[in-house]
C-alpha cells in the first residue's frame, strides 16, 4: 500500500479500527421539512393538551344543566370513530401511492379520505346543531364550554385537513409527483394521522368517560 493511500485512510480513520467517519453534507429539504412539521404538530398538541386539561377541570361543572350521559349519543359517536379511522388508512395509502407515482390509487386513496372526513364533519355539525337548538350551548354551563371548545377545536383541524387534502390533489393535477408536492404530501399525511390520534384521546376521555357519569 501506498504512503498516500495510508495517509488518506488515516485521516479518514485516525485511531485505525475499520470504521470510516464520513461527514455529510446539510440535511435534505425533506428531513428539514419534516423535522419543521414535528415541531408544529408538537405545539399542536401542546395546545390540545390544554383543552383537554380544561375539560378534566370542568366536565362535573354543569350549573344544573346536562351531563355527558345525558346528551351523547354513542351511536353517532362510533360512526365518527370509524371515519377518522378508515380516513387514516386510505390517507396512508394516497401516500404509499405518491411515493410509486401512481395517480389512480393516489386520487382513490385521497377521494375517499376525503369522503370520510366530510361524513365526519358533518354528524358532528349536526350534533353540535341539536345540543344549541336543545338550549345547551356552550354558554349554557361550564361543562359545555369545554366540551364545544375541545371537540369544536378538533372538528376545525378536521376542516381544515379536508382543505388541505383538496389542494394536494389539485396540485398533484396540475404539477404531478414534483419533490416540493411530495413534501407537502408528506406534511398532510402527518397532520391527518395527528388528528386521528387526538380523536381517539376525545373519544376516550369525552365521549366513553363522559357517558359513565
């Protein structure tokens, strides 16, 4: 072996153990993107821990008015759950497709989520419709401010998803799998993922505790 080749393995690997330190280069635009992602959906979270720290507080707080038991019907409930559920597997799998440049199962994926986000959206505008025409609005009692303003929250990431959903299948018409969609693909199926996430919490602590008291 050469003295140069030596040298250049030594400065390589100092100590002369096997192991080649290499030094990268910056993070590609799509680690950077994502790991920006995270520290958003993090506050997001952050901020839903608040409401649901809130609605803990206040659920026993009724003023006289209903309970949870009293105003939840599991049924709807359950047809929400299984929604957002299914929505996180076919978002899963328009991002699968993205990922293989494949625009049919991409479009199917993303047009049935869709579908099962508004199917979501609206069962839970009607309920909140039927509890303000019933006289319990948010207004009505400590316990309902924090139960409109907690679902209320969520139910608004979820219309927003939806908007986000359909300006990704516009743009994917319109530019195709380009890196800079891809990544914008990748920031909404974390986003939608989150909110299902945060469902199941509200499901839990709302909906299933809330109906034993």
């Amino acid at each position: 072996m050469s003295m140069t080749a030596t040298a250049g393995r030594a400065r390589a690997d100092p100590h002369h153990i096997g192991v080649v330190i290499e030094h990268p280069g910056p993070a590609s635009k799509r680690i950077v993107t994502a790991y920006g992602f995270w520290v958003f959906l993090l506050s997001d979270i952050v901020m839903f821990s608040c409401f649901f720290a809130a609605y803990a507080v206040l659920s026993g707080q009724t003023a006289g008015g209903p309970k949870g038991s009293e105003i939840f019907e599991q049924g709807n409930v359950a047809i929400e759950t299984v929604c957002l559920l299914l929505s996180s597997f076919t978002c899963g799998m328009a991002s699968i497709a993205a990922d293989v440049r494949n625009r049919f199962w991409f479009y199917l994926g993303m047009a049935v989520t869709c579908v099962l986000g508004v199917i979501f959206l609206v069962i839970e505008f009607r309920e909140f419709a039927d509890l303000v025409a019933r006289g319990y609005g948010p207004s009505r009692s400590a316990f309902l401010t924090a139960f409109f303003s907690l679902v209320g929250c969520h139910g608004l990431h979820v219309t927003a998803g939806v908007l986000w959903l359909l300006t990704m299948m516009a743009q994917v018409f319109a530019k195709g799998f380009r890196a800079d969609v891809l990544r914008r693909m990748m920031c909404f199926a974390l986003f939608w993922h989150a909110l299902d996430i945060i469902w199941v919490g509200v499901f839990s602590v709302v909906y299933l505790l809330g109906s034993g008291v």
